[in-house]
C-alpha cells in the first residue's frame, strides 16, 4: 500500500524553524518509504487565517524542497463535511450543545474544584477540563435556548462515547518514518484525559480535532508525523476515528525545536520566521542544519 505523509500547518502566520523541522521529517520519510506528503492547510480559523500566509507557505515549502503531488486541500472547503461527521455523532447522542463562554467554564470549574476540596482538573494542555455544566442542562432548557438561537458550541460526551465500545483504545506510534525496521510500541490512549472536548466552536463550525481526523480519512494519510506537542492529542483523534468508523494511521511524533529558553518556538515570541531566514541568506541546507537534520 503506498505510504501518504501530510504536512499541516495553519496559515494564520508565517512558518518558522520548528514548522520546517516537521515539514522536512515528512519529506525524508516519505522519501524513504517511496511514499507521498500532502500538503493540508488547516485553515478553519477564518478569523486568524490569511492568503498572503498560506501563499508564503507554499513559496517557503517548495524553496526547502517539499513537494505534493495534489493540490493543497484546504479545510475551509470542507466545512460541510465535518458537519456530516458531528451529524452523525448527534444521531447516537454523543454530542451536546454548550452555552458557556470561556469566562463560565473557568469560573465553573474553579467553583466544582473548591466544593470538591480538590485542585482544579487541566487537560493534558493545561486548560482546565470542562465541568460538564451543559451536559446536566434538563431537556426543556436545552431546547429552550437553542429555539432562543442562543450561541452553542458542541461538546462531546466522553463517557458516553467510551461506553459505547468499551475495548481499549491504542495507537501505534514508530519511529521516524515508520519502517518496518524501526523500533515501534502501542500507546494506551486516554481520551478521558480531554474531558468533554469541543468538537465545534461557537464561531467555527468544527474544531481542530474533528476536522484532522476527518481529512486525514478522506486523504488516505497512512503516516501522521507531528510534533511532541500534540501527542496526547492523539487519544482523542483515536477516540474520533473509532467513533466515525475511519481507519487509525500509524504516528510518530517528533521533537520539537526549542529557543534559547527551552520553549517551542512560537510566532508570539518572537522566533524568525523562514521568510527572514531567507533573507539572511540562510540556504535550505542551511536550515537543515539549524534543526540538526542530516544535510
Ligand atoms: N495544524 C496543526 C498545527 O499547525 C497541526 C495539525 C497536525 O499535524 O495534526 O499545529
């Protein structure tokens, strides 16, 4: 079977030396294993997202050398799609609409962790996990404030959604690339971990995890090769792909490039973009280098 990588930034900024590490490890890998890298833009954000950055994306992509052989797909094309997927999961009563604004699910949780004499549960990105204030919401008042067309976001029910197949949950991560000659283990996966998490926005019609499941599906992705940040992401895209019956790819995620601090390089502070790097003269050689890749 032919082996499908995909590379899947955000157009909401310019690529920076930790975008190319992740770009160029997919390349490598997809090279080595005759394979192909699809070029996604994960662009559900129309709020943040630009043109000009996802033009400057595949400008900066084809100078480091990484190239696809299909058009980029972009997700706001798709917006119906992942409305199909959320659809379904209603169907079977695994989502719930929620009201609450970010400033009520902070203050709810804070107020349930001081009655409960307990520190207040994050997820694995430390937000704090959703006290489940709208999934206790009775029947009438639900369908009370949607007629109202107050603003909802979708939740799922986790619980729920683990209680419909109660086999564990794994996936397999391997070693860069892959190969059938690399070491590779099964990871028990922990959605619970998320809480409820948010399959749609009150703004956005979908939610980062629901729609890279959904395209990583419909792109036929073998291989999701991504940084170390979004590992524990993973329980939950596994969770999403039992749920909506779609195939589990293989995962590797790599180290992330840190800045002087031993922070993940961020726009927000201040990491050079591949665009300056370009015009410091850097070569594409040269950010191999910088990301400790063999030139
Ligand atoms: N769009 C995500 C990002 O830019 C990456 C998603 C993924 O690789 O699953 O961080």
């Amino acid at each position: 079977m032919p082996r499908v990588f995909r590379f899947a930034p955000s157009p909401n900024g310019l690529l920076h030396l930790g975008h190319a590490l992740s770009a160029l490890i997919n390349r490598d890998a997809a090279a080595a294993a005759g394979g192909t890298v699809l070029l996604r833009l994960e662009d559900i954000d129309r709020e943040r997202c630009r043109e000009a950055y996802a033009a400057a994306i595949v400008d900066d992509l084809g100078w480091l050398g990484v190239v696809w052989p299909e058009p980029p797909r972009r997700q706001s094309d798709h917006f119906p799609l992942y409305r199909a997927a959320l659809d379904r999961l209603a169907a079977r009563g695994l989502v719930y609409p929620c009201f609450c604004t970010r400033g009520a699910v902070l203050a709810a949780s804070a107020a349930k962790a001081a009655a409960e004499g307990a520190p207040r549960p994050v997820d694995p990105d430390g937000a704090p996990v959703y006290p489940g204030t709208c999934r206790h919401l009775p029947a009438a008042e639900r369908a009370r404030r949607l007629a109202e067309g107050w603003p909802a976001a979708l939740r799922l029910d986790v619980a729920r959604a683990l209680a419909e197949d109660p086999a564990p949950l794994r996936w397999r991560e391997c070693g860069a690339g892959g190969g059938e000659d690399q070491p590779s283990r099964d990871v028990s996966a922990d959605p619970a971990a998320w809480g409820d998490a948010l399959l749609a926005r009150r703004e956005t019609p979908t939610s980062y995890h629901l729609s890279v499941v959904v395209d990583d599906a419909a792109q036929g992705v073998t291989d999701v090769v991504r940084g170390l940040d979004l590992f524990h992401a993973t329980s939950l895209h596994r969770l999403l792909q039992r749920l909506l019956g779609l195939p589990a790819p293989r995962y590797h995620h790599h180290r992330l490039v840190l800045d002087a601090g031993g922070d993940k390089l961020s726009k927000s502070r201040g990491a050079p973009s591949l665009r300056d790097l370009r015009a410091e003269g850097l070569s594409p050689a040269d950010v191999r280098r910088r990301v400790g890749l063999p030139v």
